[in-house]
C-alpha cells in the first residue's frame, strides 16, 4: 500500500498562488476573545450587520484586521 505523508506545516500554510498577502481567519472563539464577548454573542452581531464574518458551513471565521477595525469605529465614535 501506498504511505502517504502530510506535508510539513510550513508546505500546508502556503497560500493559493496569485493571492499575496492572505490574513488568516480566526475562528469564533479567538475572535471573541478579542472583544471579550461570548463566541455566540460575537456571531449574534454578525447577523446584526455590526461585524463582518464568513460562515463555512456551520462555523463562524473572522479577520482579526476586521475585530480591530470595528475597535477602532467603537472608539472614535
């Protein structure tokens, strides 16, 4: 039978050619952890429209450049 390894983590974190300069997503819980908010809470704003996310299937992925955004608007209004 034919062993098939995974490649390194450095060879699976390579982004798709063509697309520099990738932000990785974060998952629910990271993100709400910047804002010290509950995970559901954070997706509870998402379906307001207050923050911006991408469900993937049943999961919930954020740019952490889009949490400090929506920071950064709190904090100057």
């Amino acid at each position: 039978m034919y062993d098939q390894k995974k490649p390194p983590t450095s060879e699976r974190m390579l982004p798709i050619l063509g697309r520099s300069g990738i932000e990785p997503l974060l998952d629910s819980h990271t993100a709400a952890a910047m804002l010290n908010v509950h995970p559901r809470t954070l997706q509870r704003m998402v379906l307001r429209g207050l923050i911006t996310g991408v469900q993937v299937g049943k999961l919930w992925r954020f740019r952490a450049s889009t949490i400090n955004a929506w920071i950064d608007r709190k904090q100057a209004s």
